[in-house]
C-alpha cells in the first residue's frame, strides 16, 4: 500500500507552503484463528519534498513497526499504537447484495498527528457510502464506491490539540475480479486548533493506492538470484579470484536449500556444493520483510559517499539482480562502524545509502522503485572494538520488501 497527499498548508490562516508526504507499507498477513486476520510489518514515513521531486528515490524519515488484528465486523485492534494504518475500519461495506444508488453507513475511526510529534489522536469517524456502479480503471473493471464524512473531534485537554473540523470525500475503486482496493481519493479540508489559540489547516488530496499485488514468491525469486551470482561467480572465478570480489548466499531452512541448489546447479556442480563462494561479498536472506541481499564490507572513500571504483562489479551484480523483480520496492539501508561519532555516523550512512541507490538507477533501475535510510552503527552485526567486527557493520542492504 502507498499513501500520497499533495495538500496546501495555512498557519494561523496564513498559507505557508505545499505539503507532499508519501508513507508505504509492507504488511504480512499471518495465520490465526477463525474470522481473525494477524497482520505484521513496517510503514515506512518519507521525507516530506516538493511534489515535481516524486519520481526521485526517497529517504525514509521513520520506520514504524506494526502489529494488528482485523475481525470479520472490520473493527482493528492494534498492538502499541503508533497511529499507524491511519484508517481503521474504512472502507466498509454492507454484508448483503447492493445495486447502483445503494446507500448505507458505517462507523471507523482515523488517527491523525498533524504535527507530527508522534502522538497521534484517535478520532471516531461515520462515513456514508453509495455504490455508483461497475466501470473501468486502466483496463480494469471495478466497483466505483463514493463515501463522504465530517471530521468532529473536542478534547477538554490532554491532547496536543483541543478541536478539528472539515470534511473528507472518497472515491474508492475495487477490483471485480477479487475485491481488492486498488485506489482511494481523499479530497479533503481540515483545520485543527491548539489550546493557544493557533491553527493549522491542510487542503489537498490523498491518494491510497492499494496494489492488490500478488505476494513475493520466495523460493522462486531466491532461486533466480542464487542462480544469477551462481553464473557470475561460475564465470567469474578465474578472473576475479584475486581482485574482484566472490558471493557469499546464506539463507535459512528450505530457502538456503533452494538457493544452493541454484547456485551448484549455475555452477556447473551438485546443489549445496559451496565452493567458490567466499565471505566478504553478497549475502541473500529471507526476512520477514521480503528477501534481503546484504553487501558486505562495501568499500567507500573513508568518511566519503564515493564508492570505490572495484566495487563496480558488485553493482553491476546486484542491478543485474534487481531487474529481474518487476513492480516491487526495494529498501536500501546503510550501515557503518560505530566510532564514537553518531551524528556523523548516521549522516554518512544515509548519504552512502542514497549514492548505492544513485549507482543502481545509472544501471537501469527507476529512481521511483527505491527507497533509503540510514542507521549509522546503530545495528551492528559485530563487535566494533575488532576491525572484523567493524568490517562485518559497514556494510550495505538492499530488501526486496513484500
């Protein structure tokens, strides 16, 4: 799922600038008990930028961790909230047969941070709906659903802020073929007031577009890339024994299985026959985000974004990879050591992150596919007091999210 909102943005009734704002998801539903769905991932909260900067990659602000539960009534129950999914319980939608001009309506709540201090309000909504018909969208026969409802909340205190009104109307759009939302419009006003007396107002459209994907085959997509560096390790082992770097596959269970399989099989040998693959280059794992390649030791200027110019076959590699996975999003993450400077740990991991995604693009990947965020030495994978632990911490990952 990816929420765009293009909304103009007043002060004190004063217009201060336009807002665009991207959040995407990637949520895993899990099994769980009868008329219970367990759903499990991350949001991911973009820079806010100017609208004309969209089809750039985009740095990721925060990742926010959510874990929820959806009944058969629609209600939501969210563990740790977060304020994320913002939408609890809309779209809905009567339990019986409607016909154009149907009209019913439903309650659902909606949680809103509008200053973005990470303590969000949850509000009650009731939305009304009218079925409009079947129609087409890029080809596409779906159900046009039109909702509208009123944004009313007071609070006596204990909020951040203390009224909000306006209004919000929806277009919904959901495929005929299995039910799945592919897109929302949210023309929207609203204004909120602070216990000061100071308002913010935000005026615009959100566009919710509900990809109805089908889920990352695992196995299969893990096979064609054991089977690519296999055949680039096969056919790079003599000339890239002693200056370029070879490929490191690990995986767990029935995934690292098929994954060896692939690589013995590209290599000309027996599956799970390893040889020829060395640590110190790309690692491939399953996550419960997606599938994840990890670029080990990944050799940069020092305390510099530029990329040194041996590592131009790992990315040569990894883009080879990547474009064989169409419509997905690709997470780049950068990490450093941990030497005592975590300020400019973490700006230099963004910036390493971001120039990966630069070096990728120039391969032939949309800038738009990917996008990036920066830990510094906040996640190592070895001790940073030994230079092969702080080898194993710089290191690039790139998730091939679900």
């Amino acid at each position: 799922m990816t929420e765009r909102s293009n909304w103009s943005r007043y002060d004190n009734g004063k217009y201060t600038g336009h807002v665009y704002r991207e959040v995407r998801s990637s949520i895993i539903p899990e099994e769980t008990e009868k008329d219970v769905l367990l759903y499990r991932g991350n949001f991911f909260v973009l820079e806010e930028t100017l609208r004309d900067m969209r089809q750039s990659a985009r740095a990721v602000d925060d990742v926010i961790p959510v874990s929820f539960q959806m009944f058969s009534d629609g209600t939501v129950r969210i563990d740790d909230d977060k304020g994320f999914p913002h939408l609890r319980g809309f779209p809905a939608f009567p339990a019986e047969s409607v016909r154009p001009g149907t009209v019913w309506t439903a309650r659902g709540a909606r949680a809103v941070d509008p200053r973005n201090e990470g303590c969000p309000v949850v509000i009650p909504i009731v939305a009304q709906y009218e079925y409009r018909g079947v129609e087409e969208y890029k080809n596409i026969p779906v159900h046009r659903v039109f909702a509208k409802y009123a944004s009313r909340y007071e609070s006596s205190g204990g909020q951040s802020f203390i009224k909000l009104h306006g209004s919000h109307e929806v277009d919904i759009l959901i495929r005929v073929s299995d039910g799945l939302p592919l897109l929302m419009r949210d023309t929207m006003d609203e204004t909120y007031v602070w216990p000061d007396g100071s308002t913010i107002r935000f005026r615009g459209f959100t566009l919710v577009f509900g990809e109805g994907s089908i889920p990352l085959d695992r196995e299969a997509v893990i096979a064609s890339i054991g089977s690519t560096l296999g055949s680039s390790t096969a056919a790079n082992s003599v000339g890239h024994a002693a200056n370029g770097p070879k490929d490191t596959i690990a995986g767990s269970g029935d995934l690292e299985s098929t994954l060896r399989d692939a690589i013995g099989q590209a290599s000309g040998g027996p599956g799970g026959n390893s040889e020829g693959i060395s640590d110190g280059g790309i690692e491939v794992s399953s996550v419960p985000e997606g599938i994840r390649l990890t670029v080990n030791d990944i050799r940069f200027e020092p305390d510099s974004d530029q990329i040194l110019s041996e590592e131009r076959y790992r990315l040569d590699l990894i883009a080879q990879v990547l474009r064989q996975i169409p419509e997905r999003t690709f997470l780049v993450e950068g990490h450093t050591a941990a030497v005592g400077r975590p300020a400019g740990e973490l700006e230099l991991s963004l910036r390493r992150a971001k120039r990966i995604v630069e070096e990728l693009s120039a391969r032939g990947i949309p800038q738009d596919r990917f996008i990036y965020k920066g830990w510094g030495g906040t996640r190592p994978l070895g001790d940073n007091s030994s230079e092969t632990g702080r080898q194993r911490n710089r290191r690039v990952e790139i998730t091939i999210l679900e």
